[in-house]
C-alpha cells in the first residue's frame, strides 16, 4: 500500500487542509514499456495552486478527486524497460505518492554524481531554467543597467539576481524578511536588497536605483509592481513570471493601469512559461551547470521531510516560508 495525495476541492482563497485528501491506495503494477518510481523528492511550486482552479490557463487544471502532480525526483525500484535499470534517479512530472508507475517516454534519467538529485528540480531544473530564459531572453540585461527583482529569495528570483549579475548588472532584490534580505547580500552577492515588510518599498526602490530601472524581473505583482512603474527607465525590459500575491485572491485583483508607463518610456512587458523554451532546455541546462561548477551561482533549497508534511510544505509558500526552492524529502535514495 502507499500513500497519495488527491484534490479534494477547488480552494476559495487561500488553500487549506479541507481542500486535500490523503489516501491510502495499492501500489500499481508496472506493465511492458514501464518503470516503478519510488519518489525521493516532490516539488511544490506556488504556480499549483492555479491549477486547482476550474479555468482555462497554460495548462489544464487538476481534477477533483485525483492525485496532484508535479515535478518528482524518483528512484527506478522496478523495470520493464530496456532504458532504465532498477536504481537508476529520474527527473518527471509525477503524483503527489509514495510510487508511481511511469511510461519509459515520460521521464529522464539524472546524475547524481555531478550535481545533487535535488538540484534536478531547482537550480537545474524548471526553477533554474525559468530564471535563465525568462531574464536572458525577454530582460536581456546589460552591463551597468538596474535589474530589479521581486521574490528575490525565492527559488526562481534567487537564480534571476546571480545571472544577472554574472551578465554584470546592479542588482536589487525586494523580499520579506530581515534573514532573507541578508540572504541576498552576503550570500548571493545582491548590490541592495529591501524588505518590503518592514520598508516603504516606494521610498527605498527610489534610494537604491539612482538610475532608475532597466529590467524588472516579476514574480509578485501587487503593490510592489505598482511601486516600480514610476522608475522604469526608456526601453525598459519586465519579464512576467508570476504574481503571487493575487493568487488566493477571491475578487479581480485591480491596481494602477501600468498601460502609461509603458507608453512613456517605450517599455517591454511580456509574459511567458517555462514551456515556450522546451526546445532549448539543453542551452539553459548547460549554462547553469557550467555557472554551478565555476561557483558563480549558489542555490539554496528548504527541504520538509517526510511525505506527511506535503500539504503543509505547499501552503507555507503562501506565508513566504521558504528561502529558495521549497522541496519534500519522501525517501532516501538506495545505493
């Protein structure tokens, strides 16, 4: 038997335990062509909890009454595929459980001798990857101008602002805590850094860009965005990532109309996913290990042990709990 997660409502605002269940079910058989997985590590990832909504977006939304899914580093513990052998580490979109059984075709196999099993689902995995193309190729930073990042400590703005400044630019992360603030600053090399719980965040972006804006870098959207409009600079970059702070919103969120600004200063505000680069995740992989192995790009992760404490890991990414790429631990992996 083993353990699964399922959705069992779609969630009002904020999620809650209600809006889960966990069941104990059998463990299925592997069939010709497939693996049995048994899960190591599950990522939980703010962008779920769209998916637990019953509305058209970039990717189809979770049922109800059926397992969540999402990035999974697993252990193959049975085989009938000639591609993997029994011990091999995969990289796949799996469920919330214990073990799941996989088509050969839907995952990959990792090394864990270059880089730990964990970074295949942070620093070089979707998170890494993320940060890569979204500043690369929509931000397109250059030497000398101000990237400005929100979520700054999170698993995907941590890796935008090293990047950035390998690229050479001033860099300023907006997060929520005093220790994630020194995070950035003497951890990640971040040139200012503002806690937007503590701070005017309009008075301090305008104290640590002089020069204004060039690239905004937007995991959060809100107020904090509101704040940065005003110091973009001509020919402005903002790559969309995220707005987690409408997330758990019940209502519209409704703000200032950015559509002036970008007018004026002749700004580029695009959104995008991880998906659009899908042909081009081997360029990001490559350039993040090689900036990973020179030690120029650091990653923090917050692993939760044990696979009771899912549910719980996941909502604590809506309090700012993680610093970095928040992660369940589920088992060990077999030598």
């Amino acid at each position: 038997m083993q353990k699964q997660i399922l959705l069992k409502n779609r969630p009002e605002g904020t999620p809650t335990h209600n809006d889960f269940e966990v069941v104990n079910v059998p463990i299925a058989k592997s069939e010709a062509g497939e693996v049995l997985i048994k899960t190591v590590y599950i990522s939980v990832d703010p962008y779920l909890r769209g998916r637990m909504n019953d509305a058209k977006s970039y990717i189809p939304p979770f049922q109800l009454n059926e397992v969540l899914t999402s990035g999974v580093v697993g252990q193959v513990v049975e085989s009938k595929s000639s591609f993997f052998e029994k011990g091999d580490l995969v990289l796949g979109a799996l469920g919330w459980q214990e073990y799941s059984i996989a088509n050969e075709k839907s995952v990959r196999k990792i090394d864990h001798t270059i880089a730990p099993a964990s970074t295949y689902l942070s620093v070089l995995g979707m998170t890494g990857l993320t940060a890569y193309f979204g500043l690369l190729d929509i931000g397109k930073p250059k030497a000398d101008e101000t990237v400005v990042v929100s979520g700054a400590a999170g698993a995907v703005g941590s890796i935008v602002g090293q990047i950035a400044k390998i690229k050479g630019a001033y860099v300023v992360g907006i997060a929520g805590s005093d220790e994630k603030v020194k995070f950035l600053l003497d951890e990640l090399g971040f040139d200012e850094a503002i806690n937007y719980k503590t701070q005017n965040v309009k008075e301090a972006l305008k104290e640590a860009c002089p020069k204004g804006i060039d690239v905004y870098f937007e995991n959060v959207g809100g107020e904090i965005s509101d704040a940065i409009f005003p110091l973009l600079n001509n020919f402005a970059r903002i790559p969309v990532c995220g707005a987690i702070s409408s997330y758990n919103n019940e209502q519209v969120d409704v703000g200032p109309r950015v559509q002036g600004y970008l007018i004026k200063t002749s700004s580029l505000m695009q959104g995008f996913t991880i998906g659009n680069y899908s042909s081009r995740y081997s360029e990001g992989a490559k350039d993040l290990a090689t900036w990973l192995q020179e030690g120029k790009l650091k990653y923090e992760e917050t692993i939760t042990e044990g696979f009771d404490q899912t549910i719980d890991a996941f909502l604590a990414l809506f309090e700012g709990a993680n610093i970095g790429k928040s992660l369940v631990k589920v088992s060990n992996i077999e030598k």
